[in-house]
C-alpha cells in the first residue's frame, strides 16, 4: 500500500506499507518519533496500533515543556 504522509512544517513522504502496518511503523518510517507526533485522517487522530487504512495522512509534531 501507498501512503502519502504529509508532515506539518516538514516534507511529504511517499511510503510503501505491507497492508497490515500501523500507523506507529508508517512514522517509523518517516522518522518521526511517535511520542513527539500524532497521525491525523481525516481531521481526526488516529491510534498508533491502528492498522493504515487511508492513502494520505497528516503527521503532526506535538510539542511539550515549559514549568
């Protein structure tokens, strides 16, 4: 399977999956670390042992810190 992952404030990446990966294997991946990013379809998050099931996602950076 094909997906396109389109990561905010980064670059898009084209990935070719077995059709049973996860979204935590498609950031694998890409190289983003899934504690430091959210996958979005369809306007909505999306768990990390989900299986991929849509041909373009969002990746989203999170951010964190402060007191």
């Amino acid at each position: 399977m094909k997906v396109t992952a389109r990561v905010m404030n980064g670059e898009d990446h084209e990935v070719e999956l077995p059709d049973c990966a996860t979204y935590a294997r498609l950031l694998d991946e890409i190289d983003e670390n899934p504690e430091a990013a959210v996958v979005v379809v369809d306007g909505r998050p999306v768990p990390e042992d989900a299986t991929v099931d849509a041909d373009e996602v969002k990746v989203m950076r999170t951010v964190s810190g402060g007191r």
